[in-house]
C-alpha cells in the first residue's frame, strides 16, 4: 500500500521538532549538528531572530495579496536586490525550480521580440542541476533525471562540463543563451574556474546571445560573495536566485537587466504566491544580515578555517577521503569510500551532511556557524570517518 505521502524520498529516521542556530533537536531530545542547512536553505541558520522577527511581524499584518495590487514587502527587497547585483529588475518565485521557468521562457522572449523566434536553444552542461520542472530537467539532461518522463522538453544543447573547445562549435543561429551554475552543486561542488566564466560572458558577448546564471544553490553570500560569479568580475544578463534568500521561507527570484528582460511586458508570466509579503519580508531581513561587508567577511574567514581543518581531515583517513572542493561554505569532501557510508556515519555520530554525484559529500553549513562549531564538525566528521575505515 502506498504511504500517505509520496515515497520519493528515502528519509531518514530524524524527525526534529525545533532548531537553533546550527542546531537541529530531534524529537527525541538528539541534538544534531547541521552541516546540509536544509541544502544550502538556511543560510542564517535556524530560527534566525531577526527572521523570526520579521516574519512575525509581517504575520499580524497581511499574509498574502495577489499581484494584482501593490506589494510594499515586494518592492522593498526587489529595490534591494537591484542595488547590490548587476540586475535592473526582478521577479519573485517560491523556489529554484519556478526561477528556471521563468529564465528559460525570459531568454527565449526576448528572441522572439527581436524578431528571431528561431533562437530558442540553450547550451547546458553535464552534471548540471536546474530543478525537478519539465523545463529543469530538460535543462540537466541526465538520465538520472529524465528517465520516464518523456517526451521532454526540446531546445536544450547538453555539452560535457569542462570542454571548452565545445562551446563555441555548439552556437548556431539557434542559440538563446548558455545556461550554467557557477558552482555545481548536485554534481558534486565542483566550481567553474574564474578564467572561465570570463570566458563564457566573452563567448555570448561575442555572438550576441545571453548568459543565464543559476546561483540558486551557490548565492547568498554562499561562497564569501553576495553571488558566486562576483568573484570572477563578470556579470550575466539573467539570474536564478533561491534557497538562502528566503532563509528557510519559500522564496525565489529571477534577476535580469533591462535589455535581457523586455520582452517579459504585463500577461506573459506570473504567480499566485510569488513575491508575497510575508516571503518578501523574511527575505529583506536575509539580504540586510548578509550585504554587510564584515558578514562576508566573517564567512570568508570561517571558510579558510573550515576548509583547513578538512584538509588534516584528508589527509589523516585517505583510505576514506581524496579531496576538498568548493568555495567558501560551498565545500565537497571527495571520497574514496561510498560517500553513503560517510554520510550514514555521520547520521550516527549527530552530524548532517549532504551527498552529491561525483562520489562527495556537500558540507554547507549555516553561513553563521560558530568557530567552535566548526572544530566540532570535523570532530564529528572524524568520528564518521574512523566508523567508515573499521566497518
């Protein structure tokens, strides 16, 4: 008999009733240090006073307006984003998976206003991850992804990750965009080199189409900069936004300059629950905390930390580890055993971790996580890895 919820999922047996900062309680009284933050979710942590506030706050005034009328909270953080990124505009979404509908149907518009409906094919890479939409999956293109699901989606050119001398041949007068996550996450936290996101922005520079970013796993202040490709100096024409924007509440966005998003006029895309204020509200007070320079600071700091307790961490259990990866509190441990294991371990030694393709396991902590929370996660780590090496 099917359960009562869905069985996509293979759950655990955590069930937690309460959080606190890096912290997640179990039912049960566990306490379990939480090195997934939801996947990259919780950026501020659990139970964040000043969200906690903010949505409070927000809760005793309105909770939803359709937009349809004015939205105060809405305009507020759509202001914000505009003046810390490239963007000249943006739309909110509940989640990753509604941003990359909306980036796909933006640059596809756009071509079709500048009279070249023909141009509607977007350039993916492998081990990439968009989202579990019609759209998203078509965008990865991975059997894994696709399987069943037919037919599916057309316009997507799927090229190997890391083959520069691919790209270019792959543009034809059907190209759109190129579409890619600066860091990869599913894939296993493997960041796109500097060089070559330089590269890509001259590459659609060169032949005039548009660089989509989805910066839903890897932005918010995730790698040290308010975005991941900041750290390159480029900037792209359209942007995915999600999971730490809302720090925990349902909260999406594409961002985009005033040229990539013309054709997007009144009737051509909207959402019943987009933008609302309480979402709005919540996500203002994310971007207020991490826009401070010395909040980036600090998580850049933390990062160097972390990353070199891991490495010791490596290097004493090679026979379970071979590398670490990633940028700032975006970090994959590489490994030589089934990262399964390394991430069941870690279950029973009350640490969270996340696995990723690639054989890694995601470490993506709280972007508030403590000096002393960080010298006992590899304590924990270290606990799973002797468990994973004597089993």
């Amino acid at each position: 008999m099917i359960p009562s919820l869905l069985p996509t999922y293979s759950r655990t047996d955590f069930a937690f009733e309460k959080g606190e900062g890096s912290w997640l309680i179990t039912t049960d009284g566990r306490r379990v240090l939480d090195l997934g933050a939801g996947i990259a979710v919780n950026a501020l942590g659990h139970a964040h006073p000043a969200l906690t506030k903010a949505l409070t706050d927000q809760a005793h005034k309105v909770w939803h307006l359709s937009n349809l009328y004015q939205i105060p909270q809405q305009q507020a953080l759509a202001d914000m984003l505009v003046e810390h990124t490239f963007a000249d505009t943006c739309f909110f979404t509940n989640s990753g998976t509604e941003a990359c509908e909306l980036a796909v149907k933006m640059a596809r518009k756009y071509w079709y206003d500048k009279g070249q409906p023909e141009r509607v094919e977007i350039i993916t890479f492998s081990g990439s991850f968009h989202g579990r939409s019609s759209a998203g999956i078509a965008a990865a293109g991975s059997e894994k992804m696709t399987k069943g699901f037919g037919p599916l989606l057309p316009g997507f050119v799927h090229l190997p990750f890391g083959d520069h001398d691919a790209i270019a041949p792959a543009i034809t007068d059907q190209t759109a965009a190129i579409l890619i996550e600066p860091v990869q996450g599913e894939g296993g936290i493997i960041p796109v080199p500097d060089q070559c996101l330089k590269g890509l922005r001259d590459l659609c520079d060169q032949h005039g189409i548009l660089l989509i970013l989805d910066e839903v796993q890897c932005g918010v202040g995730r790698t040290g900069k308010l975005f991941a490709h900041e750290w390159a100096g480029i900037t792209p024409d359209i942007m995915m936004v999600a999971k730490g924007i809302g720090g925990g509440f349902p909260l999406g966005a594409v961002v985009a300059t005033e040229e990539a998003a013309s054709g997007m006029t009144a009737g051509t895309h909207g959402s019943t629950y987009g933008g609302n204020p309480l979402g709005c509200a919540v996500g203002k007070a994310v971007l207020d905390i991490v826009t401070e320079p010395a909040f980036l600071d600090d998580v850049n700091r933390k990062a160097g930390l972390l990353r070199q307790k891991l490495e010791g961490l490596v290097a004493a259990h090679p026979d379970v580890f071979t590398g670490v990866r990633g940028s700032g509190l975006m970090l994959g441990l590489t490994c030589k055993a089934a990262n399964a294991d390394v991430v069941q371990a870690g279950y029973a030694a009350d640490i969270l971790t996340v696995p990723a393709a690639d054989n890694t396991v995601r470490l993506l902590p709280p972007l508030t996580i403590t000096d002393d929370e960080i010298a006992e996660a590899v304590g924990r780590l270290e606990t799973a890895a002797l468990a994973v090496a004597g089993a």
